[in-house]
C-alpha cells in the first residue's frame, strides 16, 4: 500500500455476533478473528488489499471510520493540528512494525491512519 490509500474500514457495533452474520451475509466477507485481536473480527475485501474490522462502539466512535495508510503519522498529525484538525488518539502501536492514530478533520470527521506492516 502506499501513502494516502484507505487501507481499513473499522464499523462500530453494539452486537459483534449480530454483525457478523448481518455484513458476512450482505457481502459475503468472513469475518474472523486472530489470534492478540480478540474482539476485533476482520474480514479482507474480495479486491485482496482493502479490508475491514467491526469495533465495540463507544462514546465518540459511533459512525464508520475509514483507515488511511500514511509514510509517517509523526508528519501527518503535525499536517493535520498544522492545518486545523485535532489529534483524537495519538500515535499507538498495534505491533512492533506498525502503529495508528486517530484525528478529526476540521468538519468533525474522524479518520484514521497507518504506519507500518501487518
């Protein structure tokens, strides 16, 4: 993947097992989950790039979230406070070769980024 291509698509929900069957029947995705994401089940689109996870949903996650890989979150969250969003989640990692971040753009949309190698 290269910087700047949506990578991931987190849905929040408030029945995981509900919404497994429920986009595993719309889209034929299957859903799983691995091993160190429990809780997390991810499908992988049928393109073999783009994929997706469903997400408890929580206070101020309550709307689909798009992932955006990027060469470096460092850059693009001072890109993003530099040009009037807000960091909502700063950088975390998710293994040691990849990391994410959440931010908010300046008209409330919350994205998110990716750094790294699954």
């Amino acid at each position: 993947m290269a910087h700047g291509d949506i990578t991931h698509l987190e849905i929040p929900v408030t029945d995981m097992a509900q919404a497994t069957r429920f986009y595993g029947a719309v889209f034929g995705w299957q859903i799983t989950e691995s091993e160190g994401y429990e809780g997390y089940p991810m499908w992988q689109a049928p393109n073999g790039v783009s994929g997706g996870a469903l997400t408890a949903r929580e206070d101020g996650f309550t709307q689909p979230r798009s992932v955006i890989e990027v060469d470096s979150i460092d850059e693009a969250l001072a890109k993003v406070e530099e040009l009037g969003g807000t960091v909502t989640l700063p950088k975390g990692e998710i293994s040691p070769t990849s990391w994410w971040a959440v931010f908010t753009d300046p008209d409330g949309n919350s994205i998110g980024l990716f750094e790294g190698e699954m």
